[in-house]
C-alpha cells in the first residue's frame, strides 16, 4: 500500500508542478458555468441535474486525457522495472478520482452560485458524486492506457469513453433526479444497487484488463 500512496504522491506533485492542467479545467469550469448562467439564468430542477452531468463529464475527459501521455517511455520503462503493474493502475485511478472528486465539488459550488442550488438530499447527491468519480476514474484510466498506444490519444479517448459513459449516466441521472425531489420514486435502492454494480463491472474488468496492456 505504501508503494501505492507513494506513486499516488508522485503524480500529485508533477500535477502541481504544471499548474496550467489545473488552471485549464478551473477555467472550462467557470466558462461553462458562465454560459448556462448567461443562458439560463435560472436552472429548474432537471435541467440543473443534466446540465451538471453534461459539463462533468466533459471535464473528466479533459482532466484524466493526460494520464498516460505526460510521462516519457524511459520512465515507464523505469516504473515496470519497480512496480508491479496493479499498483501503477491503482494509483493513477486513485489520483484521478481524488482529481474528479475536487472538479465535482467546484463545478457543484459554481454551477450554484450561478444557476442557483437545486439538491434538496445533499447526502443522496455526494454518494452519487463519489460514486461517479470512482466509476469514471476507473473507466477513463483503462482507456487513456488503451488509447495511449496509439498516435491519435486524445480523439480516440473520446471516441471509446463517450459510449462506455452511457450507462452510468442513465442511472447518474436517476439517482440525481431523486436527489433533486423531481422523481416520484421514493426508493433510490434500486438505481443504488444497478450503478454499484455497473462500478463494481468496471473497476474488475479494469484491474483484469490492464496488466495485460501493459506487459506488451
């Protein structure tokens, strides 16, 4: 675990040391968030829970396209020779969910201040947000390292994760509609138990998956 959180540790300070990563998706954030206002100016329910997912989504794109492409070959070579390639997939997933976390809870303060706060169930509303950091940042790390291998990383990031993200928007959005009062439905449970086991899916598929990509 210590070689995990050590490698956890190595990406946080190379993502501060290029602060124009962090700046970027502040920015898309804000600007995003200025045009639903300058749009909108007032969000009702569903439209605010669409709309949050819509401009989250693209940010996670946005956030985690650079996961395996800000490292040279030398240094991958240099982290096969030490880590074992679970921990090396664990750890960035494990970043990138801590990242997601941070860019779901500015977009959420942002995206209140300007279009308004509609989440009556603040809980229901964080589990479904630690939810989808964990889903997507499993999701999105197995891509980049997909796409990674090929010349053409950012298109074809996009092009695998947009399908792939589908399914866990339904029920993102479902849990959100309760969260936000606007469904009839007073048992999240079963929405709960079908995005566990959609992250549960990825997360295994993920672990399975990415030892074999990275031994070729």
């Amino acid at each position: 675990m210590n070689r995990i959180w050590t490698l956890v540790s190595t990406e946080a300070r190379i993502e501060l040391r290029e602060r124009y990563a962090l700046s970027g998706i502040l920015l898309y954030v804000l600007s995003a968030s200025f045009i639903v206002f300058s749009i909108w100016r007032q969000l009702p329910p569903k439209e605010w829970g669409l709309t949050f997912w819509v401009i989250f989504l693209f940010c996670s794109l946005m956030a985690v396209l650079k996961t395996f492409g800000k490292e040279s070959e030398g240094r991958y070579f240099y982290y096969y020779t030490l880590y074992h390639p679970l921990e090396l997939f664990i750890a960035k997933a494990l970043y990138n969910m801590v990242l997601l976390l941070f860019i779901f809870l500015m977009l959420w303060f942002v995206l209140s201040i300007m279009a308004g706060n509609q989440i009556i169930r603040v809980d229901w509303f964080m589990i479904t947000g630690l939810m989808a950091c964990t889903g997507l940042s499993f999701l999105l790390t197995l891509i980049t390292s997909i796409a990674i291998k090929t010349q053409q990383n950012a298109s074809l990031t996009s092009v695998m994760a947009l399908p792939l993200m589908i399914p866990l928007l339904i029920n993102l959005l479902r849990l959100t509609a309760y969260s936000l009062g606007t469904t009839p439905d007073d048992n999240p449970w079963n929405e709960f138990m079908m995005l566990s086991g959609i992250i549960s899916l990825v997360v295994g598929l993920s672990m399975w998956l990415f030892p074999y990509l990275w031994r070729s």
